[in-house]
C-alpha cells in the first residue's frame, strides 16, 4: 500500500513541473532561487530520471492497454498464489492437519479389539471403477485409465461420446460390444473414492485399518456392476475370484470365517453369490451345500435393495433417476437443453438400458409387497420429517396413530404408493374403481400391428423410437401402474431390454421353494425366490439409514416434444402436494435413506427371514440395525459422520463401529440386537407373506 | 491554445522563460483535456508490475498453449512423430494380433527388488495423512518433503527383519504395483500394453507383487504372499480351462520364484503342500528375465558402502550434493542404514564362491569382453568370437575374480606378491568398539578400528572370502540374512539339510522339480560393461562416516581398459553379469543335471544392446539394460509368442551374443 501512495506522489510531482523536460537549463535557474521548493527540485530530478529511463521503452505502445492489465493481473494472482503456496509446503505437516474427529477405529484400538476375522468388501452399482482394456480409435491413450470412478471424470467432458459408447454394453448379448473390453478396477482401490474426496470404502477401510487390517485379510470384490450377475462370472470369473479369495483368506488367517460387508446393489450382488457357491457346477461354483456354514461369520448389509429400488423403474422409463445413476450429477442443467443438440438424458438413456444390472433393481415381490391400486404398506406415513425425527422408537406406535388422527384432518390426498407410476395427479390420488384397468394383453395388441410402422426417425436411438405415437400414448391412457403391472409396462415399451435382464433376474414370490425350476440362477438374486444356505451360525443384518425423504412412486405425464430421439414421458414436476403432503415435484416420498425405501431394505430382517421361514430354513439370525440420519453439523465433518444416506452412511461412526465390532468376533446380541428406529416391523405386518 | 502556438511562431525572440510558460500552459491544457489517462497509465508501470506483466503473459500463453494441445486431436503427436521418425514399427501386440495370436496361457508377474510399490498401512506421527499412499514407487514425493521419517519407515526392524513396532508399510497389490516405477519410467507397462493387444486381461494376468525388503520365506510368514501365489496360480488354471501358466519374473524376482517353487512342493509347515506334482500342472515355462540367479557384484558394494550404482535405484534419488558433510544431511549413512534392514538385499550376494566367479588368479570371463567396445551391438553372432583375439593384445588379463582389493596394484599383482593378514586372527583379536558419538546408527561404529584395518589390510577378497569379509564388518546383518539365504555349492543334493528353505533361492544347493514339459528361459541383455569388481580404500574421513569407499581415481592404463574409476566392468546387462545371468541355463540345467533331474529344457535368449536412436524413442525398443530391457520389442515378442502357445523350439532356441559358452567350460562345475 504504501509503495502504490509513493507511486502516486511521485506521479503528481512529475505531471507538475514537466516543462523540465523540455527547457530545464533556466527553469532549473529559477527554481533554484526559490529556497522553499527545495525538496521539489530533488523530487525534479528524481522525476527526470524516470523520465529518461521511461524514454527508452518508448518503443512499445505506451498505453496501458486492457491486455497488459489482464497480464499484470495474472501474473500478480500466479505469483502470490506460488508464495502461498511455497509457504504453505514449508510449514510442517503436522501444523497442517486439520484436527480430525478421531474415528471410531482409534477408540476401539484402545479398548483392545484387534483384526479377527477376515473382511470382504461387496460394492454397489456405479461406485466401482471401471477401465479401458481394449476400445475404439476415439479412445486413444487411455489404455488401462479409468473411465468410471476413481479420479478424474474429466474424461467425460473431454470426448462424452465416445465415452458414453465405451461405458455401454451389446444390446443384444449384455456383454461386450465388438472391439471395446471396459473392466472392473481390482483392488481396494476400485471403490475407495468415487471421485477425488468423495469417499465410498475410504473410511471404513481407515478405520478397519486401525485395529490390524491390511491386505491380507481385507478383500474389496470388485465386479463390473454393468452386468448381470451371472454374467460376471461368464465373461470375467468373478464369482470364482471371490470364492478363491475367501477360501484363501480363510485358510491363510487361521481358519477364521470372514465378515462380508456388501453395499447397495452388492447386497444383492452377495446373495447371488452365496446361491452360486453352493450349487454343484457347471452353473454353480461347486462349493458344496456346507460352503457358507464353513466360511462365512456374518453378512453385513449395507443400505440392502433386497426388493429393489423404486428409482430403478423412473430411471429406466425415462432416465429420470435422480441419483441411483450419478450421470445426473455429472451432466447438470446445461445438457438438458436442447440448444445445444447434445440429448443427454437420449443417450443417457439409450446406455443405462444395455446394463443388465439396472434390471436387477427393480421392485420384486409385486403388489404383495410393494402394494396394490388402494392399498400399500408404508400408508400412515408422515412426510414430516422434521417433526418426526423427535419421536422415541418406544412410542412409535403411539405417535402414529395421533399422526393418523391428524392426517385424517388436514391431509386429503392419500399417498397411494402401490400406484408407482401414474399419469396425471388426479390418476394418483382416485380410487381404483374409477380409474381403467390396466390390461398388459391389451399392449400386445396395439403393439403388434403398429410397432414397426414409423421409422422416420432413421437410426433408432431407444426403444422408444420403435413405437408408434399411438402406442405411446396408449400407455398414458392406462393411468397407473402398480409393480406387477409395472413389468409389464417396461416390456412394452423396452422388448428387447427385458427379454436380456429377464434371462437374468426374476421378480416374482415364490409359491413353492421346492419347485426345481429355482435352481435357475436368474432368482438366486431375489430373496423371495431362493432359500438361505443351511448355515445357522452365520448372522445377517440390515443396516441402513432412515429420515431421508425417498423416491416411492411417481406421477408422469407425456412429453410435450414429439420429434424423433426424444423421450416420450417425463415425471409431471408441476405436481405438488400440500403441505406436509408425501408429493413433492411428481414424486410420492417415504421413509428411506435418499435411495432405498425402508421396506426394500428392512423386510427381509423384519419378517421374510426372520425366524424360521421358507425362506430361511436354518433359522439364520437376522438384525436390523437402523441409523437415524442427522445432517452434518459444521462444515468440518464433511459428508458428516452420522448421516444416514444411502452412500454417506459408510461414513457413519456408529456403523462403522458395529463392523468393527463384528469383524473383532462380536455377534449380533453383543452388539445390541435391533436398533430400530422406524416403523418396518408394523410395515412388515401389513405385508400378507406366507412364510 | 493556437494562440499561445502562434504568438510562439511569430515571436521567436521571447526568452526561453517565455517558452517554458508555453509549455507549461501547453501542458496545463493537456492535463485537463486527459488527466485521468495520463496519471494511471504513469502510475502503474514499474518493475515490479513488469515481473508482474510478464509472469502472467507466460501463463497465459501457456494455458492457451495447453488447452490447443488438450483440444488438439489425439491422432496429431503420433502424426508428427512419423513425420520425423518415419513411420513406426508396429509395437509386438499389434504385429502379433495381425498374425492371428489370441489368449492363452495365464501369465504371472514376478517384480524384482526396488520395482514394486509399497503403501503404508500404520505408521508413527510424522507419517499422519499418508496411509494407504505410496511410499515407494511413484512420485517419491514424501521422500523429499520428510526424509528422515520416511527413511524410517522404510526401514525394518535391525533384528528380526520384520515390521518395527507400529509401522505396518505393505506392498501395493494388482497390475499398478509394478507397472511403473515413477511417473514415465516404465517396468511393466509396455509388456501389459501389448500383451492386452492380443486379448490379455485382468483375469488372465497376475502381478505376483510382494514386499521385496523382507526375506522370501518372510513374506510368507508376514503376508503369506506365496500362499497367495499359489491359490491365484491355481484360480488362474482353473478358470482358463487348465491352460498351464507362464510365469515372468524379472531381477530379484527370479530368485523369488525359484524359492516359490520349492516352496509351493514342500510339505507344510515349512512349504505350501502343493505336492511333488504342483508345478508340472501348473506351469508351462518360467521366462527369467534378467536373472541374477548366482548373484551380483553390485550387491557387494551396495553392503559394503552403499556404492552400488543402481542396486538402490534410491542413489539416483539422492544426486551429488546430497553427499557433502556440509549439509550434515549424512544421507549415506541413512541409506546404509535403511539398506541394511532389508534381507532382500542379502539374497544377491554373488553365490558358488570361487568355483563360479574365479580365485586370485583366475575367473571364467577373461580377458573376453572388449569393454571399450560401442560396436559390439552390430556384431552377428559369427563374429563374436573374433573381437577378443584382436584385441588380446592390447588387453591384459582382467582379475575378476578378485571382487574387492584395496589399491589398484592389489588388484594386478600375481597373488603370490601380495602379502595377506589373515582376516581370523584379527577377528580374534579385541574386540574393543570405540563407542562414536554418532547419531545415526551403522554396524561399522559397532567394530572399531581394528577392524576396519583388518579388513583393509587382507588386501583381496575373492568370491568366497567376500563373505567372511560381510561377516566381519557387518556380523548382524549376515547373522540374520544367513538364516534365510545361502550362498554355496552342494556337494550332495540329497542331504536332508538341503530342505531347509534358506537353500531355496540359490540354485547350486536345489534341485529344481520333477517338471519335464516345463521350460526354462534366461532372458538378458548383453553388450553393456557391468560392475564385476572393485578397487576399494580406506577413507580418511571423520568417524561418523563409511570407513570404505570406491577408489574412483584408479583408471585402466589404455581406452579399452575394463578398469574405470575403480570398477572393474566386463559384459553384462548393466547390472547382472553375463555369467550370473546365463550359466545355469548354459551349463547348470543343461540337459539332465544333478540340479535338474528331470531335465527341464532350458533356453537362453540374449538382447544384444542399441542405446535408442533418437530422443522420441524414450528408453529404446532395443535396450539391454536390465529395467529398459523390459521395454525390448523382441523380448515382448518372445513372450507374447510363448504366452500365445509357443514353444522354445518354435522361438528359435537359444539366442546368443556373449561368450557364455565358452566360459562356461571354464568353470568346473560338478554336475
């Protein structure tokens, strides 16, 4: 500051007595005379020197330009932003350290737990990296880069086609395309971090870590989540990788049987696994029916889509998932418009729908579980979750049968949930009498007359171009749709896409176990189509988290673009509910953790395995261990440490305890049995299951 | 103003007084027409603003310059580089895949020393915020941003060899342990690229990575890493339907291989209890590349004074001026220190003693290498074995036996002039240390001056006495490395001792299995000088530091002298001798042998070395080098080619520059 005031001073004299410049001999005379100005006539000289040096780059333009300031302003910003930044690296590391919260992992060292038991790692749909083996020309140079997950996403800005056509699969096959080989980043590394600094694994490995874990006894099963289950063990061998892998560790740690702890879509991912291992090859791994009782303590599910995810079904009807694919992050609002000519969501669409494993997430269990036309298990549910998260588990009940009363007042529009897709607000609120059947023969109808009619789209993008306007429209008629109809909704409007998955997955109820036909491995995914192994010794619990608001069900309406490539329905955004209604922006919430909805997660521990079931026939132990979703307080604790969302709840310091706690030996009961602070068991009571 | 200006031109006669009051109107008058502009613009520029002016200019233009190239297509620098180079050769995948080769065989990685990464796991205060972040391999960033605390948890625990307390540093596992060394030097990425060209994938590649600082009966007994070797070998197997693995291991690796192998048939507790038949259904050929399967001359130097070139790759890390005692930095000592904690490096002391590398007065080699020669890499095979003979007679006879002598006149006089105290009556002498004040801790404090004048005194040190010299001055390190290695002949395979797993590594003391179908190749480079032996001194330096140092003043007499700054070099691959790297497929395994009872067919493939022809070419498509050597198109070829199927045979056999046949009868060896 003070050299700028200098400089203005300076700047002032040497406006002031410019004529030195021109005649000084005799100015120089007067001035001298004038004792007063003495100090001026310094300054003169001083100015005159300037003067002279400033003569010789007169060669180049004078003035200040625009550009020179842009210049000076970079080089000013670059060069502080350098002695900062040398500065910071100078300073000791450990002034640096920003005091983290000691983790769970630090407090439990010191109570003495140790590494016991071997752990796996299962993880979910996208948060697993993928990298290029083999691809295109467009390609070039990113041998073995990651193209999904891990670090940088940046590629996906760079050449977004390009990518987009690696990431996708064979439409016809589920596997690869000709020419392009996409394959799972191995290690702990594939599923740390999703991006820089946003942490999937990292923390819960962190603390594992603490207490003895390493290599050796801590395994991430990394898969190409792009596939159908089966198929990973087609095209890469995972399943016998991740056999080996827990034999190996099995043997290797002293006989000690090994926690598995799989995330999201590995839930699922796991039990296909545990069905696989025990069934005699070639479909099977051939492990013998002892094989899970030998090797596995416990099964720690994570946030668990055992009956699949609501937001499956919006993301594979018109890419409108909000976040079960994160491609909606990464391709914010200027993609949307059509200015630019890019569609997106199109594409977006046209390569969600070559990935078996998207399928696999849709809801199972039908109208029994997720609800009929007028009825659905979560009803009574209050979207008020500010309120709500007050209330005591002890007076769960209580409190919902005030909340009853009171809805019955103030709130009119019911939440029909079981409608989990329907055109138009009033079909979603109507009673079912006075709305039209659903009939999925009449599809087939329209369908086969007019499905190849109008081609005038040229190279068809998705399926959608492959239907008449007609039919499109035909599906709006019929209102709503509840899971069963659902099915029979998307293979209308996706053939070829639902004849792939459905060779892979399954989502009915079983009527009889027993039924030779469920030795087929497309229903070892659905937890009510299989039977758990005989292995009364292992322990399974559902940990996820609950108070977040959950996609549950939607209201669509057609879109009003009719040219070609575009998707024809979109969710009805206009469409509110009152205050402290469940509708918000065309879509009915419920309880859940921001992904899954409770009853997904919850209702296998709560009833379908609990105890002595068909579907549990060793009479598995089952817990649920819920955590209650609190914002992170200060922006110091980042993603927060008792969040409760479907990802950030890996790094909650409660779970991550009980893991820990199991993995060191402890079992279910030592732990604290359940921990619920939702309404699944009443939930679960309502659902008519035959056990 | 016109005025003024007129009366100015008409009234020439007006002082000067007058003029200056013109121009001072003149310039009053400007002042007001455009004060504002003239004051900043004269406010602003100084030097400090044109530093200011320029720093941002240039980043300007090089962001500009960096977001064209980033914008520029992809296909441009492979344009231009054919613009320059003409047109590239296909690298060996493409060339192959063209052929029609596809997917075999699995194939396994074994890293060598110093290649593979490691990660930190538990460390102590200083290391906070790096877990699960590399300490070794890649950008070495901690290394200069904390050098002490990275020295020490580099380290290992001086008495067992294993973990100290609290710190657990563990190798990194999969592809990216060992693809590249640092950011740009390549060790395995060229070999995975093209092996991925025919269809190799991660299913069917494995990086058998381990901690390459323990002993290899250690990193079973820490990580059980050949327990995990073995069950991904076996899972590779099983899920290829049965097609047997090659196996590539590279340096020190090839030695861990060997100790694999003896180890995965061995009966537990002490083995892996595969069964005498484990590696006849597992293995179709073990490609050695750049084995030092008898040891390395470097090794000695590397414990003897932390001298060895590139032994530690750490000694490039730490340049010249890290040397000096005015910085007190000591690096030396700390790396011997560091170095001296890894039993690993223990396990390419040269083996076989005097039988394998010469006596006094005699060794295998000769007078055979040219070493001044830059020639050799345009010689045929046929005229190998003419080069010596010209040149004989300017050469003299080389001692290489005499891996270490004190003074250059040592090192040739005719053993029966030089005058020796034998080393044990001065070991039995006091043992009275004179206890340093030093802070840093290495052995030699630890023996005295004495023996530091013994040892000197000895004079020369063959092969075999190099290892009482070891033990003289370092006796913990050999104390805890001899439990885990050894480094002689054996006069009788059969003996019962010969199953303890410390013989495993040295092929003079193993059989190797019952396996006949597999194959034995030594891949290596030929045509650099190599470190075979030295001309050490005495420093005269204070106490704190290494009492020992390369003589590097001692010269050959004439150009082509083998004798350069105190090393003595003769053919080899920059690091492993010829010799070390060729002779047990030569002569040691040939045929059916004692140390091969089965007769496992053995072949020897040399890569004649050409330095690259230009700058685009990086590190060379034809080096011999023994890290750049992975980069040899022709060695890829041969692998991918054995990968894909093939047999020795069908590669063409044995493939040979040197003279190691020759030397080979030299040596008299029982077999």
């Amino acid at each position: 500051m003070a050299s700028v005031l200098r400089f203005r001073k300076l700047c002032y004299v040497e406006s002031a007595v410019k004529c030195t410049s021109v005649g000084y001999e005799s100015f120089e005379i007067d001035e001298k005379l004038d004792e007063k100005e003495e100090d001026v006539l310094s300054a003169n000289n001083f100015a005159l020197e300037i003067n002279k040096k400033r003569k010789q780059p007169k060669r180049q333009p004078k003035e200040w330009r625009c550009l020179d300031s842009c210049c000076w302003i970079i080089g000013y910003l670059c060069t502080t932003w350098w002695l900062l930044l040398f500065c910071y690296h100078c300073l000791p590391v450990t002034l640096l350290r920003v005091p983290e919260l000691p983790g769970p992992g630090v407090r439990l060292k010191r109570e003495g737990l140790t590494a016991l038991h071997p752990v796996v790692l299962v993880p979910g749909i996208v948060t697993g990296g993928l990298e290029l083996w083999e691809g295109r020309p467009c390609a070039d140079g990113l041998f073995r880069k990651r193209l999904w997950g891990g670090g940088s996403f940046t590629q996906i800005f760079k050449r977004p086609l390009c990518l987009l056509e690696h990431l996708s699969l064979h439409y016809e096959t589920g596997l690869d395309p000709q020419g392009i080989r996409v394959r799972a980043v191995p290690g702990l590394v594939g599923a740390d971090y999703f991006a820089p600094g946003y942490f999937v694994w990292a923390v819960l490995i962190e603390n594992l870590a603490k207490i003895g874990y390493e290599g050796k006894n801590l395994h991430m099963a990394a898969y190409d989540w792009r596939l159908s289950f089966q198929n990973t063990e087609i095209r890469d061998h995972a399943l016998t990788r991740l056999k080996s892998k827990i034999e190996l560790m099995y043997i290797s740690n002293g006989y000690k049987k090994v926690v598995a702890v799989p995330h999201s879509m590995g839930v699922i991912y796991f039990l296909h696994f545990l069905k696989w291992v025990e069934t005699p090859p070639p479909m099977g791994g051939g492990g013998g029916p002892g094989w899970c009782a030998k090797h596995i303590k416990a099964v720690m599910n994570i946030g668990p889509a055992f009956l699949g995810v609501p937001k499956a079904v919006s993301n594979l009807f018109s890419a409108e998932g909000k976040d079960v694919s994160y491609i909606r992050a990464m391709a914010p609002g200027v993609f949307d418009s059509e200015i630019l000519g890019l569609q997106t969501f199109e594409r977006v669409m046209r390569m969600a729908r070559t990935w078996d494993s998207i399928v696999s997430l849709l809801p199972k269990g039908g109208e029994v579980i997720w609800g009929n036309m007028d009825r659905s298990p979560e009803e009574g549910h209050v979207c008020d979750f500010s309120k709500k998260s007050h209330s005591k588990t002890s007076l769960t009940t209580n409190n919902v049968n005030n909340s009853d009363v009171k809805r019955g007042f103030l709130v009119k529009d019911l939440a029909n949930y079981g409608r989990i897709i329907s055109f138009g607000k009033p079909a979603s609120v109507l009673h079912s009498s006075k709305l039209p059947t659903a009939d999925s023969k009449e599809f087939s109808r329209t369908s086969t007359s007019e499905n190849f009619n109008n081609f005038s789209c040229g190279e068809a993008w998705t399926e959608y171009d492959e239907m008449s306007r007609q039919s499109i429209q035909n599906v709006a008629a019929d209102k709503a749709y509840t899971t069963t109809t659902l099915l029979d909704l998307l293979r209308f409007v996706a053939p070829k896409m639902m004849r792939r998955a459905e060779a892979h997955f399954s989502h009915g109820i079983a009527e009889n176990l027993d039924d030779p036909k469920y030795n087929h491995y497309k229903y070892w995914s659905n937890p009510l189509e299989t039977k758990l192994s005989d292995a009364p010794d292992m322990e399974i619990y559902c940990m996820y988290g609950v108070g977040i608001q959950t996609e549950r069900s939607y209201v669509y309406k057609l879109s009003p673009n009719s040219r070609c490539k575009s998707i024809p329905y979109q969710i009805d955004n206009s469409v509110h509910g009152e205050d402290g209604s469940c509708l918000k922006g065309g879509v009915y919430f419920a309880d859940g953790d921001e992904s899954v909805p409770v009853l997904s997660a919850g209702f296998m521990c709560a009833k379908g395995w609990r105890g002595r079931t068909r579907f549990n026939p060793s009479g598995i132990a089952t817990y649920i261990r819920e955590y209650r979703h609190k914002p992170p307080t200060s922006l110091m604790e980042g993603r927060g440490i008792e969040s409760g969302s479907h990802v950030d709840i890996m790094g909650n310091f409660a779970l991550i305890e009980d893991i820990m706690r199991v993995a060191a030996g402890a079992t279910g009961d030592e732990i604290g049995g359940d921990q619920i602070h939702s309404d699944i068991i009443k939930m679960s009571e309502r659902i008519n299951l035959g056990l | 103003m016109s005025f003024l200006r007129r009366r100015k031109g008409t009234d020439s006669s007006k002082s000067q007084n007058l003029r200056c009051n013109i121009v001072k109107e003149d310039e009053k008058n400007n002042l007001y027409e455009s004060p504002r502009k003239e004051s900043y613009n004269s406010k602003k520029w100084s030097c400090w603003d044109s530093c200011c002016w320029f720093i941002g200019f240039v980043c300007s233009v090089w962001w500009f310059l960096l977001l064209l190239y980033n914008t520029m297509p992809a296909s441009i620098p492979q344009y231009v580089t054919e613009a320059i180079t003409g047109p590239l050769t296909d690298p060996p995948g493409v060339k192959l895949r063209k052929e029609g080769l596809t997917v075999n065989h699995p194939v396994v990685f074994v890293p060598g020393i110093v290649t593979g990464g490691l990660e930190l796991w538990e460390g102590h205060q200083c290391a906070e915020g790096l877990f699960r972040k590399r300490l070794w391999g890649g950008s070495f960033g901690e290394l200069y941003k904390r050098p002490l605390c990275w020295a020490q948890h580099m380290s290992l625990d001086n008495e067992t060899g294993l973990d100290p307390p609290g710190i657990r540093v563990r190798p990194v596992s999969g592809l990216v342990a060992a693809d590249y060394f640092a950011a740009g030097y390549f060790v395995w990425a060229v070999l995975i690229a093209n092996l991925a060209q025919i269809g190799y994938e991660e299913k069917t590649m494995y990086m058998a990575a381990y901690d390459w600082r323990l002993s290899f009966q250690n990193t079973e007994v820490r990580d059980q890493t050949l327990s995990r070797i073995k069950s991904n070998i076996e899972l590779m197997v099983a899920t290829n339907g049965g097609k047997k693995v090659v196996v590539i291991p590279h340096s020190m690796g090839v030695l861990y291989f060997l100790h694999f192998m003896k180890w995965v048939e061995a009966p537990p507790p002490m083995g892996g209890g595969g069964g005498s038949e484990w590696c006849a259904k597992h293995i179709k050929a073990v490609m050695n590349i750049g084995g030092p399967f008898l040891g390395v001359p470097k090794s000695v130097s590397g414990l003897f004074s932390v001298e060895a070139r590139d032994i530690a790759i750490a000694r490039t890390f730490a340049p010249g001026f890290l040397d000096k005692d005015v910085f007190g930095l000591q690096t030396f000592q700390h790396l011997m220190r560091m170095t001296r904690t890894w039993d690993s490096t223990v396990s390419m002391i040269p083996k076989g003693g005097e039988t394998i590398w010469g006596g006094l007065d005699w060794s295998p080699e000769g007078s055979s290498f040219n070493c001044g020669a830059k020639t050799l890499r345009n010689n045929s095979i046929n005229n190998t074995d003419q080069i010596p003979n010209i040149n004989l007679a300017n050469m003299k006879n080389v001692n290489y036996g005499r891996i270490i002598s004190f003074g250059k006149d040592v090192a040739e006089a005719h053993s029966s002039k030089i005058e020796r105290v034998d080393l044990l009556d001065s070991m039995k002498a006091d043992m009275l240390a004179n206890l340093t004040n030093c802070d840093i801790w290495i052995e030699y404090h630890d023996i005295g001056d004495h023996r530091i004048k013994a040892a000197a005194d000895y004079k020369v040190y063959t092969a075999g006495s190099i290892l009482d010299l070891l033990h003289f001055v370092s006796p913990k390190l050999m104390a805890r490395g001899g439990a885990h290695f050894s480094y002689g002949i054996a006069d009788n395979l059969d003996d019962p001792k010969y199953q303890h797993y410390k013989y495993w590594s040295n092929p003079l003391e193993t059989k190797l299995p019952d396996a006949p179908d597999m194959e034995i190749y030594s891949m290596y480079g030929v045509g650099i000088p190599t470190e075979r032996a030295y001309v050490y001194k005495v420093t005269t330096a204070t106490d704190c530091s290494i009492p020992f140092q390369i003589d590097t003043s001692v010269e050959g007499g004439s150009e082509d002298s083998c004798l350069k700054g105190g090393v003595f070099s003769a053919d080899g691959d920059e690091t492993v001798p010829v010799l070390s790297a060729g002779l047990m497929a030569a002569k040691g395994w040939r045929g059916k042998t004692r140390f091969n009872p089965s007769g496992i067919p053995t072949y020897i493939r040399e890569y004649s070395h050409a330095p690259p022809a230009n700058l685009l070419e990086g590190r060379g498509t034809q080096s011999g080098a023994h890290v750049d050597i992975m980069g040899n198109f022709a060695l890829i070829e041969d692998i991918i080619r054995v990968a894909a199927g093939a047999t020795g045979k069908e590669l063409g056999g044995d493939h040979v520059y040197s003279d190691i046949f020759k030397w080979a009868e030299r040596i008299n060896l029982q077999l």
